[in-house]
C-alpha cells in the first residue's frame, strides 16, 4: 500500500536519532581535533625521505638519483646533486641532494615517486593537518622537512615497512655474501696468483 | 508622561503574559493621538519578526542537529555550548560574505527578487491566530489573502532564476512554479474542506469552531475527523512541496542544478532568501495548525491554564520537527514523479476529501443512536478505499525488487 | 473620500493605454497583455461603481467583476496557448508576419 | 485618502505604460503584475476585499506567471520597429481619442460626481449567499466554461504527447507546453 515505505522509513531514522543519544558505538564521526581516527594502513598523502640511523643529514637513503624528479607528472621535485660524496651513517661514501624540495600544493599524490625509487628512499606520508598561512613558503618543503627516520616508516606503513626492510636486508646480505665471495676470491686469486708467480701455469680468475 | 510610559509598558506585558484580551490599549493610549495607530501596528509587527526571526534561527541549528542524529552524527557543537550559537555564526559569515552580481545580470530584477520574495512571506503572518487574544488582521477572507500573498512568492522565484542568466538559475526556478503551482491547488482545497465545515474564511472562526472536547478528553479539533485527517495529510504534503523542502526540493537539487534560483545569490540576499523559505515554512505550518490542529486551544481542558500562544508555538514547532525528519527519512523524488503525484494522486485525493467533508456536513443531522460513530465509519472508508485504489494505479503492479545491473557484472 | 470620477478617469486612463498598447505593439504576447489590462480598468469600473452605488449592499458590481476575473483567467490561458500554437506554426509571435488569410 | 489614491494610481499608470513599452518582454510581465497589484491595492480601498485578493491569486498568481512562461517558450522575435512608424502614430491618436471622449462623458456625468456613501459591510458569507441563490445560473455557467477549458486543455496535452514523434524539430518544446497546458488547467481550478 502507498505510504507503507515513507512509515517504515521514518521509523528506521527515528531509531537511529533515539539510538544516536544512548548509543555511542552508533556514532559513526569522532570531534575531530581532539579525537582522531588514526590513519589507515593504506593512507597515503604526500612524499617523504626516509633516513636510516639518526641522523637526517647522514641517514639519507636518497643519493639523488633524479628518477623522482624526471618522472613526478606535475613536476614537483626539485633535486640538486651534492658535488662530492660524504659519508653515510655508516661510514660508506654516498653522493647526497644538496637540496631536495617538494611544492605539496603542485603534489598530487600519485606515488609515482615511490614506484621509481631504485632506493627504497622516497615513501608516502599519512600526514594531512598541513594548513599554513603562507601557501608559497610553508607549503614548499625542503630536505630537512621531508627527512624521516625508517621508525616513523615503521609507525604508519608496518607490513610494507616490514617488507621493505626484510628486502633491503637480503640484499644487503647478498650483496655482503658477494662482496665476501668477491674478497676472497679475490684473496684466492692473489693466492693462486702468488702461486702462479711460483709455478709455470697460472689459474684463470673465477668471472666476476 | 514617563511614569505612564512604563505603567502602560509594564501593563501590556502583563497582559500577554496573563493571555488577556487587548494587551495594546493601554501603552497605546499613552501617545499622541495621530501616531497611535503606527505604535499599534509596530506593537504588532515588531514581535512577529523578532519572534519568527529568532525561531528561524533555533530552527536550522535544530535541523542540523537532528539531521545528525538521524544520520548517526554529532551535528554541529563546536560555536558555544552545544553548538548553540551556530546561528549567530552563521548569520555573521552570511553578512560579513562579499555580494557578487553576475556581470549579464539583469542588476535589477536580481536584487528585487529576494526582497520581493520576503515581504509577502511576511504578509502571511497578517491573519494568522497566534494566540486567543493575538491576532494581527482579523479578515473576513483572511485564509484567501493567505494563499493570494503565497501566491505571489512564484513571481519572485522566477524573477530571481531569469534574472541570473544562469541556465541552472532558470531550471531552477521553472521546476519551482512548476511545482508550486501544481501543490498549491491540493493545498486550497484541502483547506477549502475546512472552510466548508467551518462556514467561514476567518482564521479567528475557524479557530473557535474547534473548541470543546468530546467525552471530556478528545478535542475538537478537525484532525480527529477522517476528512480531517486526510486533509491534514494533503495539506502538509503540499505545504512541504510549496515551502521547497525536501523530499519536494528538486527547485534547488545540489546534485542535479547546483542550487537552482539560488546559485547565483550569496552573502546578505542568499541570506534573505533562506529566511524567507523558512518563514514560508512556519507560515504554512501556521496555518496547517490553524486549520486543522485547533490553533492555539490546549489539547486537555486541564492544561488550558497555559497561555494560548504557548501551545500555537508548541504545535508550530512540532509541525517543523516533523519536516525535519522527512527531510532526514525521504530521498529527493523526481521532476515527472513529482508532478505525476501531484495531478494524479494529490488532486484526486483531495477532490474526494472535499466531497466526503459535505457528506460529513449533511449527515451531522443523523441522531440515531450509533449516528456519531457510523457517520465517522462511512466517511473514513469513502477516503481509505479511493486512497487504496489511487495508491496501487499510482505504484502500478511493479514489485520492488533488488535492481539488476546488466552491465556492471 | 475621492469622488467616483477620480476612480473613472483613471480607469479610462488604464483603458487608453492597454489600447494604444494592444494597437501599436505587434508581439502578439504584448497584444494579450494590452487586452487584459483593458478587462482590468473595466473591471475596476465595476467595483467603483458597485461602492459608489446607493445600494451596496446588492453586490451587483462585484459579482461581476468575479465572473469577469474567472472568464479573464480562461481567455489568458486560452489566448496563450494559441499564441503558443501560432509561434510552432510559424516560428514567430509578430503578428504582423501571420498574414496567411490576407491572399 | 486622497493620497493613497493618487499614490496607488500612479503607481499603477507607470507600471501599465512600462508593461506596453519596454523592450525585453520579460520586464513587460513583471511590470504587468506590479499593474495587476496596483488594481488590486485599488479594490481593497474600495473594500472588496474578496475580490482584490482573488485578483491577486488569479492574476498574479497564475495569469502573470502564464505569460512569463509563453515568453519564455516563444522566445522574443519582435523585431526592432521605428520608433514613430504609422500604426504607432495610428494607435497613439486612437487610444487618445477614446480617452479623451471617455473623460467628456466622464465629467459630464452627474453620477460621476457622487460622494462616497456609507461603508458597506459585504462579508464573504453575503458573497456566497448571493452566489448560490441570485447569481447561481452564471455559477453553473462559469463552472461549464471551465470545465470545457479544462477538458480542451488537457485534449491539447495528450494529442501532443502522441504527436511527438512527427514533431521534428519541435521536440524540445513539446513537454513544455504540456506544462503550460498544465498551468492552463491550474487558472481554472484556481477559481472553481
């Protein structure tokens, strides 16, 4: 019958108003700027730098490649290469960006940055309460601004921080397992060498 | 002079307070003769917009509020306690908002229109009964000068979307004649039944024909009877579709034409605009109260010891209470569905509501025993089969299922 | 009071104008608008004569006028959706350009 | 009183000549209706009460916006004509003629010069009465026009809804002119 629907309607929006005042698991908003939802694994907003150790100067896994920089879409990062290479938080010699800038208001989110990154270097950030006063200074941020240790990475992307790390790590370890192979065929070879130098016929070097 | 001033101010308050009749006469007395009728009519106009105005207000922070509740939010509570100072929030960035004009505006028209579109809603308040002793204009055809000043708010609606030259602007203000027109005849002869029975097109009659009870409890009042009721149902469907609220608000469907006759307006004439829909409202509440709901008689002989005026204003605000919640149950209906239930459902309905109400006429003369209850059983079966029948031709023989999508899967 | 030859005059007034309108414009809307403000001054004769009748109370006057206002509102409604029918026949409303019976 | 009148008067007189000589056709209409309130202002100072706010919802409300609507939907072609071309004249010394022998009559008159007499009370209760027993045969008659009006109004309507789709290029403005037809049928529910 006609009307059926509009009564069984507004008997259902009438439950949800009495409900809303004794209900609060009903309340589907939080007052936002003293109660927050924290941000979805998934959240992304704008670019960040991620520095291993503690050190933002050091730590910086960037080496200013400028894969970033040739493919963000609108244009919004802006690299100088350092011109000589400084050590990084572990001792080891590293090409840094002297200046790395991100215009936030030109961003789009679009986490192409992060795709290229050979480096593990660049990640989105969760971050979004970015109002200022001023949109052409506050809102361009520099390197110190974007640098951020891999425990905040930690924080707000865990599984794929995780994964990233585990990455590294393997490489890392595989990298150390050939480097080890390298020493010490290397060290074989200086030996054979050295045999060779003694004996007639030399050992052909293992390929690199 | 003074001393009688106050005397006579004090006198007045007292005397509205108490509900007593010609609260005016004596503070009036008080000044020269020549300016006594303007002091008459400011004491009469003054406290209507003061009172409307400031319901206005506590009305969209309700609406708010209420709409959040019904949709599981907070609604606003960030400007004082409670959110209660909203309003004041809101009229002051309405103000302090720059006043753009389209530059291929018609300047004129476009700042006549909301001006024009205010001054009739105001009208309205003129003849409506706020409390025993509290009418503006007593007119003896004071329900016809209700509907020719609402009848007038159509014109100024047009003039605001043409003036615009903003083709949703026009849009918009087509589908409001439109649908204006087309619910106002179900709201005039909705209230012609009450005119019929009443015997009068005075407010102030129409309001006393209501008054006693039955059996000691049960009032007088029209909605208690079946053509009542159904009137009372027609009438403020209509009132919802001629005061553009929702789920009548297709003039003004964000979605479809941004905010039809109103996109064009901002800052302090967007503002007059959205008062003066709302006033319509409560004007057209007003008289749905007047009409049908007794005015401003108490709904318990015990509890007729509170001012008149109180239970108008109670009555009023439970009227817009129930608007708010269609608003928050009802999804917006389309141009054709809406213009559909309007000619084939609205005016057919209440054609019949108007017949049945002189079959209620001519059998109040019945005095067999059972005659009260039988006359009440006729006339509520001569509406519920019509309505039976309109309401299945009207959602024909579609059986509401899950839709199908052909393409989405 | 104003005597009744004021409300007179200025009828003839409204009258003279919806004439000169109805007879100079040639947008056949404007034409209907000239008419109806003629059937308006001669409605308000109407009602002035009614009150400055010695016999008010008769009502002749006005029952008039509210057959006149009924009639009127069908004449417009009809007068336009000719209008309406004559713009789709011909696509115009210059009524100086309808002139296909004139041979 | 007399400067109410002579207020309302000119009101009315300026807003009529503006409804028959502006240029854009919509101020036309919206002068036309500021006209139509200017007549009704008049009949409330002659108390009619009824009838000046039945002028008001019949006129303002639904004849003005009838016109508004077949301006909106014939679109304004008058093309711009001499300002002084023979007609015009033609019509000017036509329309002054008729006033000018309106007035002689007028002031020759003596009825004209009748003071206004006692305050008559015309109730809308006495309006109905009169209207269902003296005045009850044009009643019907009304109702007969209207209810033909009506039925032609709707007629029209459906005819063109079937005439659709030979309509060619008058697609567009078929459904509104139901409406306007719509609007039609609206006036004459309105008075009946």
């Amino acid at each position: 019958m006609l009307g059926e629907g509009i009564i069984k309607g507004m008997v259902e929006t009438a439950k949800n108003f009495v409900g809303s005042y004794h209900d609060p698991k009903r309340l589907t908003t939080v007052e936002y700027p003293e109660n927050k939802i924290p941000a979805k694994e998934n959240a992304r907003n704008f670019p960040f730098l991620v520095f291993d150790g503690v050190d933002a100067d050091k730590g910086l896994r960037c080496v200013a490649c400028q894969i970033c920089e040739k493919e963000c879409p609108p244009k919004c990062i802006y690299i100088i290469k350092d011109t000589v290479k400084k050590p990084d938080y572990m001792g080891k010699m590293q090409i840094q960006p002297k200046i790395f800038d991100i215009d936030i208001s030109v961003c789009m989110s679009c986490q192409i940055c992060v795709e290229v990154c050979p480096f593990e270097a660049i990640k989105m950030d969760t971050q979004f309460e970015l109002s200022t006063t001023d949109r052409f200074e506050n809102l361009l941020l520099n390197k110190r601004e974007l640098a951020k240790p891999n425990e905040y990475y930690h924080k707000i992307h865990p599984t794929e921080a995780t994964e990233v790390d585990e990455r590294l790590a393997a490489e890392k370890a595989k990298a150390e397992a050939k480097a080890k192979a390298d020493a010490e065929a290397k060290a074989k070879a200086t030996v054979a060498a050295a045999a060779a130098k003694a004996a007639p016929t030399p050992v052909p070097a293992p390929a690199k | 002079m003074i001393g009688e001033f106050f005397k006579g101010l004090f006198l007045m308050i007292w005397k509205v307070v108490t509900d007593q009749p010609d609260p005016k006469v004596e503070f009036v007395s008080v000044f020269p003769a020549t300016i006594q009728p303007i002091i008459s009519v400011l004491l009469s106009i003054v406290p209507i917009i003061m009172v409307f105005a400031s319901l206005f207000a506590l009305t969209t922070l309700l609406e708010r509020k209420g709409l959040g509740r019904i949709q599981n939010r907070l609604g606003p509570n960030r400007v004082g306690p409670f959110g209660l100072f909203q309003p004041v929030a809101d009229g002051l960035k309405m103000l302090t908002k720059e006043d753009i004009v389209p530059h291929s505006a018609d300047k004129l028209i476009h700042f006549l229109a909301p001006i024009v579109l205010l001054v009739p809603t105001l009208l309205a308040y003129a003849v409506l009964p706020f409390g025993q002793n509290m009418v503006p204009i007593d007119m003896d055809a004071g329900i016809l000068f209700f509907f020719a000043v609402g009848a007038s708010t159509e014109l100024s609606i047009f003039m605001a979307g043409w003036s615009s030259r903003n083709k949703y602007s026009l849009l918009g203000a087509m589908r409001a004649i439109a649908q204006m027109i087309s619910y106002e005849i179900p709201l005039i002869i909705s209230s012609v039944t009450v005119i019929m029975i009443a015997g009068s097109l005075s407010l102030v009659e129409i309001v006393d024909k209501q008054s006693g009870y039955h059996f000691g409890f049960l009032p007088h009042w029209n909605v208690f009877t079946p053509w009542g009721l159904a009137g009372f149902i027609i009438f403020l469907i209509a009132s919802l579709a001629e005061s553009n609220r929702s789920p009548f608000d297709i003039p003004e469907a964000e979605s479809e034409i941004i905010a039809g006759h109103l996109t064009e307006y901002s800052g302090f004439k967007y503002a007059l605009f959205f008062l003066a829909e709302y006033l319509g409202m409560f004007a057209v509440s007003g008289l749905a109260v007047t009409l049908f709901l007794g005015g401003w008689r108490a709904p318990l002989p015990f509890l007729e010891i509170v001012p008149s005026y109180i239970w108008f204003l109670l009555k009023l605000m439970g009227l817009v209470c129930l608007f708010i919640w269609i608003r928050g149950t009802l999804p917006r209906l389309r141009v054709d569905q809406l213009l559909n239930f309007a000619w084939k459902f609205m005016l057919p309905m209440s054609l019949i509501n108007l017949f049945v109400a002189a079959i209620w006429h001519f059998t109040s003369v019945w005095n067999f025993r059972g005659a009260g209850l039988g006359r009440w059983l006729l006339c509520a079966a001569m509406i519920a089969v019509p309505y039976v029948w309109l309401g299945r031709t009207l959602i024909g023989n579609k059986k509401i299922t899950h839709r199908t999508y052909r393409f989405a899967n | 009071m104003v005597p009744l030859y004021y409300y007179l005059i200025f009828s003839a007034l409204l009258f003279s104008v919806g004439l000169a309108g109805a007879l100079t414009r040639r947008n056949a809307i404007l034409v209907l608008i000239g008419i109806e403000l003629m059937l308006n001054a001669a409605n308000l004769n109407f009602i002035a004569f009614w009150r400055y009748s010695p016999d008010p109370e008769a009502l002749t006057g006005m029952m008039f006028v509210i057959f006149s206002i009924a009639v009127a509102a069908a004449e417009a409604a009809v007068g336009l959706a000719l209008i309406i029918a004559i713009y789709r026949h011909y696509r115009t409303v210059d009524l100086t350009k309808v002139d296909s019976l004139k041979g | 009183m007399g400067i109410t009148f002579a207020i309302i008067a000119a009101l009315t007189l300026v807003s009529a000549i503006a409804a028959m000589s502006l240029r854009n056709l919509v101020h036309c209409a919206l002068s036309l209706a500021v006209t139509f309130a200017g007549i009704a202002a008049m009949y409330l100072q002659l108390d009619a009460q009824f009838v000046g706010f039945a002028q008001i919802l019949v006129y303002i409300g639904a004849v003005a916006i009838l016109i508004v609507f077949a301006i909106l939907l014939t679109r304004s072609s008058e093309t711009p004509q001499p300002v002084i071309s023979r007609s015009w004249i033609m019509g000017i010394v036509i329309a002054l003629a008729v006033f000018g022998v309106l007035t002689k009559v007028i002031l020759s008159s003596s009825i004209a010069q009748r003071e206004l007499p006692a305050k008559p009370a015309p109730t809308v209760r006495q309006i109905g009465d009169q209207l269902m027993t003296r005045y009850v045969l044009p009643l019907e008659a009304i109702g007969l026009l209207l209810t033909a009006a009506t039925i032609g109004a709707v007629i029209i309507a459906m005819h063109d809804k079937k005439g659709r789709g030979d309509g060619g290029q008058n697609v567009n403005s078929t459904p509104s002119r139901a409406e306007a037809h719509q609007h039609a049928d609206e006036t004459h529910n309105l008075i009946t």
